[in-house]
C-alpha cells in the first residue's frame, strides 16, 4: 500500500474529553466541537465515540456538518451551528432539528420568520470581532429574544492560550454585562478558556483542539499517529543531490529513503529544514523540498531499511511539527489528507 496510515487513538480522544470535564463541576454541562470533518480526523467515528462517552452536545461550524453528525448518531444528541441560520439553511435547520447560534440582526429575523419556535441559541460578539452581535445589536434584539427558546447564550475568548493575556479578563467582563438577567444557559469556554478556571465555565464548555491531543491542552493525550510508507531506497555519492532544485547535496555517501507523502496530503514544504521521520525512536531528518507526494528522507545510519517511517507518533506530536512550520497544531490536523488509510483504535 502506497498511503500513509493514520491511526487514530478513539480512547485517548475520550481519555481527552473526560478530563476537560473533570476540570468542570458537576452543574456545567461539557461538549465537543467536532467541526472540520472531525479535526480532521473523521466526523463519523469521533462523533460516535464521543457520544458513547457522554456528550449530548456537539457544535459544528455549518450545516452540512451536522447533517453528518444527524446522521450517524440520531435525535439523541443536540447539534449546534456556530454559523447561525444561513440563507438556504432553513429546510435543513428545521428537518434535523438542528440549532443555530445567531449571529446578526438579519440571521434572527430571517430566524423567526421562516421557523417560528424553533429553538435558537445567540453568539455574542465580547471583543473578537469575528462572529457574533455586538452589544448595541444585542441591546435592540434582547427583548424579542427573551419571547423565544433561546437554548444558550455564547461568546468566544479570543486570547484563551495565553493565559495572563488582559484581553480574557475584558472579555469575560462584557460577557456578564450582556448576558445579566437572562434566563437561558451561558458558554464561553473553549479548551483554552476551561483552562483558565471555573470563573469561565459558566453553563456549558465546547473543547475541540484538545480533543484531539493539541495544545493548550498540555495534558491531553496523543491521539494521532501518522506512518509513511517507504516507496524506494537510493545510495548517493558524495555531491549528488536530492529533489527539486538541488536543495540538498550529500557531502558522504548517503542512503536516502523516498517515502509517500507531501503537501497534497497536508505535509507542508515548509517542514523540510527542521523535520525529521522515526523509525522507532531514531530521527532520520527530510533531505531536499517536500513534493506534492513524495519525501526523501536520510536513513543513512540506520541498522536496518525500514518499511515505514513514522511522522506524527511518540517523539514528534501535533504541535512539534506546528512549530517547525511556524503554524499552530489546528492546520496540522485539519490539513491530513483524504488519502490516508484511517484506522481507528479502541480498546
């Protein structure tokens, strides 16, 4: 097989999700954001593991995402639209049962006119200026808001990884201001803001990166091991070079592994000078630029050639290869290619 595998840990994902509710009382309700084809992992199989977990709540960024979701677990689960109720969506928010998180004047009216009762939730815009009303739209819809089954009233921390950052302090203070006296459940709290402590927990937390093993989660569990195939081995003398460009000249004789994979499966070219694959726990560094599909990788002092070699996995996480490529650990899971064979794993 030419594919790289991606084997996915469903039990440490539950492990993940179990103590981010931990860090919660007993009142505040926990649930999973499994947007972007599930982090990329798989809407289906994260959707279901969850669900047999616990979760009763599950947010996703648009409706086709949660037709997914409906689909595999059902009408036991709540599902929630952090897009609002968009022009067209309304065939699809009223069959599924789903719910909306308002976002603007035109998505509320557009809301209570062609569903009226059904249930909605409000995003709040506390500081981010990205999604959300702000607190003068707020102000002018708060009455007709309180006349409907509003289920939850969110926002969302725009500075939750840093922990001492004033921004998170800011926006939990506007966040009380505009949801004083009204009866419906509050959330602020993504993985980063239940981390920051209860003073943020309000009702409701929707984790998602450290689910999924990412930062800031410190804590969390590795979810994801990524194991690349080797496709050809090649021994080179000392000046040949290896990939486009001549990027990398062997200056000793060398062996070069060439394995399958590159950035149409998420691997980003820019990994290359900082990046190394395992066989077990010994780094073989990328030599040359990585290809659309192929990477060539020293395994010069290797004992033995191996058949694969290993990218994400014990000695490299998520977030290690974020930080060779400047990005954070989001891109890196939402970027892993269709093409990978995804194997699931639970005890």
């Amino acid at each position: 097989m030419a594919t790289g595998q991606l084997t996915i840990d469903l039990d440490a994902l539950i492990a993940n999700w179990r103590a981010l509710n931990a860090l919660s009382d007993d009142r505040v309700e926990t649930a999973a954001v499994i947007k972007a084809n599930g982090y990329g992992l798989g809407t289906a199989q994260v959707a279901r593991a969850l669900a047999r977990a616990g979760v009763r709540r599950f947010f996703v960024a648009v409706a086709e995402e949660a037709a997914q979701v409906r689909e595999v677990l059902g009408s036991a689960v709540e599902i929630n639209l952090f897009s609002g109720h968009m022009r067209g969506d309304t065939d699809m928010i009223h069959d599924l049962d789903l719910v909306p998180m308002i976002n603007s004047i035109d998505q509320m009216l557009r809301h209570v006119e062609a569903l009226p009762g059904h249930r909605f939730g409000v995003q709040l815009d506390t500081g981010m200026n990205r999604l959300g009303m702000e607190p003068s739209e707020w102000d002018a819809l708060r009455p007709i808001a309180m006349e409907q089954e509003v289920t939850l009233l969110m926002s969302h921390l725009a500075c939750a990884d840093e922990p001492d950052h004033p921004m998170n302090r800011e926006q939990l203070q506007v966040f009380h201001d505009m949801t004083g006296g009204f009866d419906a459940p509050r959330s602020l709290s993504a993985t980063g803001g239940i981390l920051l402590g209860p003073e943020y927990h309000f009702d409701l937390t929707r984790p998602g990166i450290g689910l999924y093993g990412g930062r800031p989660f410190e804590a969390a569990q590795p979810v994801v091991r990524l194991d690349l195939p080797v496709i050809q081995i090649r021994d080179l003398d000392p000046g040949e070079t290896v990939g486009y460009g001549n990027t990398w000249e062997a200056e000793e004789p060398s062996r070069i592994a060439t394995v399958s994979g590159g950035y149409a499966d998420g691997i980003q070219r820019i990994l290359a000078p900082r990046t190394s694959l395992y066989a077990d726990d010994v780094p073989c560094p990328v030599r040359g630029r990585i290809s659309m599909d192929l990477i060539g990788v020293d395994i010069s002092h290797l004992r033995h050639d191996p058949e694969v070699l290993t990218l994400i996995g014990p000695d490299q996480g998520v977030d290690d290869l974020a930080d060779n490529a400047g990005t954070i650990g989001y891109e890196i899971l939402t970027a892993l290619s269709p093409r990978y064979s995804r194997r699931f794993s639970q005890g």
